[in-house]
C-alpha cells in the first residue's frame, strides 16, 4: 500500500499530496527532506530512481519539462511491483491535464487530482496483480549468452579479428554495410545478417521460443548472387482459402526467392494480446552489469585508467583518486563524448542526433562538482542514459485502447491515419494492431486507402479473412469483428477514407484503421494527397510507420512527412505525426539506435513496435531495454 505521494516543484512549492493516513507525512517528511537535499539538489539523481533511508522506500521520477518531482513513498518492507509503472503513469496524467498551467509555472492554482490519481493508482495495482500471474520462464543457463563464451573468450579481450581468421571468417566492408566472408568461399550476403541478427534479438528479448527461431532460421535464404527482391502478387480477387495460405515458408524454401517475409498465424495465438501490448523484454541484470564495466572500460580516458593502475599499485594512491573532487570541464568530457558518438552512430543513431544528445550532454555536466567516487566516463554514461530514457519516455498518456472505448461510448468510431514509404511494414503492423483490437473486443474497419500499389487492397483482403478466421463472428455475438471498406484502385484517398468512417459509424464499428499508399518523402503530390486525407477525415491518431533498420534516412523521412503535414495543410494548426510504429526491430540485433532518432525529431512517442511476422509480433517500447542495448 503507498502511504504517500507528492507532486512538488523542483523549487519546493508542493502542488498536490496524498497521505494514506493523516499523520503519515510525519514518518515520512524526513526521508522526502534527505532525498531532495541530498539527491534532487546535488543533480545526483541516477538512472534507477530509488532512495531508501531505514525502513523507508521512496522513489522518483523528475519532469525537467515542467520542473516537477513526483515522489511516491511506503514501507521498505512491501514488494510493490506497479510502483514504476504507477509512477509513469501518474506523471503523464497530471502533465497531459495541466500542461497549460504548468507551462506558465501556475503552481498555486487548485489542482483537483484525486480522482485522476485514484483510478490510475487502481490500473496499476491492477496490472501488478496481473503481473504477479503471468508465470515466469527463467532462461535455461544454455539458453543464456553466457553459455555460448567460452573461458578464452573471456580472458581475452583483444586479437578478435585473429579468432576470426582461424573460424574463417573476414569482415569486408562493401557499399551498403559490411559482408561476411566464409574463407571457404562461401558469401553470406546481407539478408543472411539479418536473419543472424533476427535470432540474437530473439534470443535476447527472450521472446520467441527455439521453434519459432528455428523455423526462421530455416527461412534464412541461401545464398544465391542472382536474387533479387521482388515484390510479392497478391492475388487478385483475394483469393485467399484458409488460414493457412498465409504461410509461405514452404514457397520459400522451394520456388520463391523473392525472400518478402509475411505474417504467420495459427489458431494457438488466439487470446495471447488481451489487454495492454507487453514491454519488448530486457536481458538479464547480470547481463547488464557485465555490459556496463565494458562501457566504462571502454570510454574511460588515458587519464583515468593510469590512475586506475596507479592504485591498483598504491594503496594510497587509491585514496588519493577517491577523495578528489573537481569540477567536470567540456575539456575532459572531450575524449569521453567523442567515443560516446562514435558508439552511438554505430548502433544506428543518427549522426546529427548523436552529436547533438553529446553536446547536450557537456552542456548539463559542464561545471558540475564530480562526486567523490565518480568517474568522467561513468558520469557522462549516466547522464547520457538519464536523457535517453527521458527522450524516449513519451511525453503524454498514450493509451488507444482507453481512447477507443471513450470513442466508443460516444457512439464515434477511433480514427488512427498510417502512413510511411513503401515496403516498411505499413499493412502488416496495420493488420497486427487490428488483431490485438480485436483481441480487446473492439470492432475494426480497415479502409483500404492505398488506391495506388497493385495488390495492396488484395493484401488487406487477405488480412481480413485470416483475422475473421481466428476471431469468428460466433464467439462474439454474431458480429464480424473485422471488416475491408474498399474501392479499389486510381480512386481520390481522402474519399474513401470519408465514406469508410462514415459507414464505420453506421454500421457501429468501433475503430477505422485507414491504411494509405507508400510514399518517398520527396514525392510532392503524393505528400498533397496524404495531407489532405488527414485534413478532410481528422483522424485521433496519425501514426508513422518507419523501419528500426534505417539510420540518417529515418530522420529525413520524418522531418519531410512533417513538413508536408505542416506545408500543405494551408491551416494554423496542422495535424501532424502523433506516434510512430518501429518495424522490423527483430532485424537489427543491438543497433536500436532508430529509436532515438525517430522521436527525438518528432518528441512524439514509438506507439508500436513491430518484431516479427506473426499477429502477435507487436510490443510496447520499454524506454530502458532500448537504452540499454543502446549503451551495451
Ligand atoms: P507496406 O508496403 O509498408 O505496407 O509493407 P508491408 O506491410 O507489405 O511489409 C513489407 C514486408 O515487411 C513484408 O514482407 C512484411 O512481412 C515485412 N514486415 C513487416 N513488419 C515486420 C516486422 O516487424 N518484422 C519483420 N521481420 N518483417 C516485417
């Protein structure tokens, strides 16, 4: 149970406060005291928000937007496992309802919160308890990456491109990224490091289980110098049989080597995505502390590793490092911030983003007083860490299924707009996040808006029978849950997307997804057409679908989507891209980066992740999973 939670401004002035009993705040005044003077005062506030003083836990969260701390407190002794996911939430709630007033700093106002605080303390209490009974699968100890090093690789640190010579392997680079060599002759080409990357993922996020990976090992393409990607034909007239239609793993494997992977299903996922989509999985703690005394040793400048070895030698010379406090200059953060941008470039962050995070960084460290245990590296690793999690922490509640049932009880159907370039994963993540709808109950019409790629309208069909099959209309009162609005090809976008939301109201679907033609960012009556359908048919949400495997393109893409959004709608206040959708992120082993670029350019918020090629592939981002595989 909490016992108190308070919403104070970073300059003491407190704004809202919940105590479960009227004298509590006095068992707990000291210890919200300690913490503000000796954390939130000293900028000492770390990556895991905890402060505990005797019996007493309290956690954190710092809104440096707004200038705002939220604190909740309890007993040390009570495991709440919602708490983070409380504090998350309760912070976007009271941000999202008074963004007005804090933006002018209004803190003596009256903020009447309780019963916002209320049901959000209820819904996580409620998802800790549903938490508490999803039964935990503990990675065998061969399943773990542990098991995969052996004790040389280990010890030794260095030499690995020797090791690679004697297993035959060379890393070339080439045009578009590096190329394996097998010095047997055998060249495994790009799709054959995605697919290796796809397993690591898995293997990683813990997610898929050894079959699944090893039926996509077996969709692993062999090599073959004249495949070329072609695009799929989606059959015309959407002739689609069964279910089972949609796996193609058997053309692959025999005649089809145009290598487009595509959704998977069987009956067994059915009732696998109730409720809220689940956090894409973090590896191991310990796995993280292995990786995190790499970091550092990595970054750690010349300096500080002499004075590393110095007391490793003295004794004394030890104390004397401990003891010494200085001010932190853009001077010594220099060595650490270039390493840190290389670092991050090569996990796929932007290079401009990247160098602006690092200058970010010596800004907010310039002067600061190093603590007594610190080190340059370790500081500027965890101040980086803090602005990343902040970044990728959306700003605002971002809950779709809580705004559909709104829509919903208002007799209004849920309009969500995709839109992206060709082939990122536009209508498969579409059809995913209709089956999770469904899943909850919720009716979907899909517009078919792409009037303009050949096939696109069948592939939708396809979609909609395969997700009719698996959630049929008698085990949900005689309704089909999912039905196709479409008009075929060469038709005006915006049209259709009208009549679709018309007829959804009619016919009381409860959530429009309007799928739309793919289109370069530089395409300019292509980004007309995609304006003016967000214009005339106001959708509450327009989500951009960009792959996870892009890197400086990613930025391009979405700065010129905006753009147009904002150029050509011809209005003050233009809808622009209110979330993204991250494909293919079961493709790019560790390098994230896409992530950071994507809303860093737009602060909007990764709504979606897709991670693979079944119904079920859909995850929520977890702001620290990425991070941390970004900084490993
Ligand atoms: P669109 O042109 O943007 O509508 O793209 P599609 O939905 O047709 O997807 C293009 C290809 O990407 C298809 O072969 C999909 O199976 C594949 N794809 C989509 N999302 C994912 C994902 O999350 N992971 C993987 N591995 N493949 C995906």
């Amino acid at each position: 149970m909490l016992d108190l939670f308070t919403i104070f401004s970073k300059g003491g002035i407190v704004l809202w406060c919940f105590q479960s009993t009227s004298h509590i705040s006095q068992l707990f005044v000291p210890s919200v005291n300690s913490l503000i003077k000796t954390v939130i005062l000293q900028e000492r506030t770390g990556s895991n928000n905890n402060y505990t003083q005797d019996s007493l836990s309290l956690k954190y969260r710092l809104d440096n937007e707004f200038d705002l701390v939220f604190v909740i407190a309890f007993q040390k002794i009570l495991q709440l496992s919602y708490v983070d996911k409380f504090l998350d939430d309760i912070q976007l709630e009271f941000r999202d309802k008074y963004k007005n007033e804090l933006a002018r700093k209004n803190y003596f106002m009256e903020f009447e919160f309780s019963r916002n605080f209320q049901e959000v303390l209820m819904s996580a209490e409620e998802w800790g308890r549903a938490q508490a009974n999803i039964p935990k699968q503990m990675r065998s100890y061969n399943e773990s990456s542990k098991s995969k090093k052996t004790v040389a690789s280990m010890i030794e640190k260095k030499g690995n491109d020797k090791e690679n010579k004697k297993n035959g392997k060379i890393i070339e680079p080439q045009k578009n990224g590096f190329k394996e060599v097998n010095q047997n002759n055998v060249t495994f080409n790009e799709e054959d490091l995605i697919a290796q990357n796809r397993i690591k993922m898995a293997q990683k996020m813990g997610a898929m289980n050894s079959n699944k990976l090893k039926k996509n090992k077996d969709k692993t393409p062999k090599p073959s110098p004249k495949a070329t990607k072609q695009p799929r034909q989606w059959p015309l007239g959407g002739g689609v049989k069964d279910v089972s239609t949609l796996d193609y793993t058997k053309d692959k494997a025999n005649n089809n080597p145009d290598n487009q992977p595509d959704i998977e299903t069987n009956s067994e996922i059915v009732g696998q995505m109730e409720g809220n989509i689940k956090d894409i999985e973090i590896e191991s703690d310990s796995d993280i502390d292995e990786e995190e005394n790499d970091f550092d040793d990595k970054f750690e400048t010349a300096a500080e590793r002499k004075k590393k070895n110095d007391s490793k030698k003295s004794v004394f010379s030890m104390f004397k490092g401990l003891v010494g406090r200085k001010n932190l200059t853009a001077a010594d953060m220099e060595p650490v911030l270039e390493k840190l941008k290389e670092h991050l470039v090569a996990k796929n962050v932007a290079i401009e983003i990247a160098t602006k995070l690092c200058d970010s960084v010596s800004s907010k460290l310039d002067g600061k007083i190093l603590g007594s245990f610190e080190s340059v590296a370790s500081t500027v690793k965890n101040t980086m860490i803090e602005s990343l999690v902040q970044i990728l922490s959306p700003k605002r509640r971002v809950d779709i299924l809580r705004d559909a049932m709104a829509a919903k009880k208002n007799n209004k159907p849920y309009v969500i707009s995709f839109c992206g370039v060709n082939g990122v994963g536009k209508s498969t993540n579409l059809a995913k996040i209709c089956f999770w709808l469904i899943e909850n109950n919720l009716r979907v019409l899909i517009a078919a808006c792409d009037t303009f790629r050949a096939g696109a309208v069948e592939q939708l069909r396809t979609h909609t029978k395969h997700l009719n099959a698996l959630h049929p209309a008698k085990k949900h009162n005689n309704q089909q849950m999912v039905q196709l609005y479409e008009k075929g090809y060469g038709k005006d976008a915006a049209g259709i997307a009208m009549e679709a939301i018309n007829y959804a109201k009619e016919a009381i679907y409860d959530v429009v997804l309007v799928d739309t033609a793919g289109r370069m960012q530089d395409n300019e009556p292509l980004m007309r057409a995609l304006t003016k359908l967000i214009k005339v048919n106001e959708p509450d949400m327009v989500l951009f679908v960009g792959e996870a495997l892009v890197g400086n393109e990613a930025v391009d893409q979405l700065v010129k989507f905006n753009q147009a959004l904002a150029d050509y709608s011809s209005t003050q206040d233009p809808h622009l891209i209110d979330g993204i959708v991250l494909t293919k992120f079961d493709t790019i082993d560790d390098k994230v980066g896409a992530a950071i670029s994507m809303t860093y350019i737009t602060g909007q918020p990764i709504v979606f992740v897709g991670t693979g090629q079944t119904y079920t592939d859909l995850k929520s981002l977890n702001a620290k999973a990425v991070v941390a595989a970004l900084m490993k």
